[in-house]
C-alpha cells in the first residue's frame, strides 16, 4: 500500500469510492442520502477546499483504496481543539454525521 499526500487532482477517484460506499451503506441504512456522482464531487470538493484542510490517499498498486482529509478546528464554546475528518472507509457518511450530531443512534445497525 502507498500514501500520498491528498490533492485536488485525488477529488474524482474519492468520488467514486463516497458514491459505492454510500450505495452499501444505504442497504443497511435506507434513511441515507442517494448521492449522485455529481453532488458527491461538489461536497468532497467544498469540503476539501475548506481552510487548513489537509489529507492522505491510499492506493494499491495504481488504484486509491481510501482517503481521509480533515482540518482543525476551535470549539467556540469548549475552547476546545479538534480535528473534523472527512473519510472514505474510516467514518461515518454526511447523512449518519448530521443524525450523530442530533442524537440519534445506530444501535441496531
């Protein structure tokens, strides 16, 4: 496995990777947004244009096999330093972020 560096020029194969894993993911949690291909590349591409954001890639061989990018942020009101990832993989989809973010949980998933 090779790590590179995420790029901008990485933003159509981790498309690809949001967009299958996304339609796995919706046969288990069929609540979750249908992204299509277009849409998914504008919210990876608004994300990653974010200040500060910064990523890896994984490959095997020629192929990206994940990807994680994030950047730092304070809590305004905890004072608090964390990071906020954005990942292919590793974390959980924008729909299954906003449900965490109200409370909601997947215990049964």
């Amino acid at each position: 496995m090779i790590f590179k560096y995420f790029a901008k020029e990485h933003l159509e194969d981790a498309t690809h990777l949001f967009v299958e894993r996304q339609k796995r993911e919706k046969q288990h949690l069929p609540f979750l947004k249908d992204f299509l291909p277009s849409d998914a590349k504008q919210a990876l591409s608004e994300e990653w244009s974010k200040p500060d954001t910064k990523g890896i890639v994984a490959f095997q061989g020629e192929r990206m096999v994940g990807y994680l990018f994030g950047r730092t942020e304070v809590s305004k009101e905890r004072g608090r330093v964390g990071f906020e990832p954005y990942m292919y993989r590793f974390s959980r989809s924008i729909d299954e972020r906003i449900a965490w973010t109200k409370g909601e949980s997947f215990k049964n998933v």
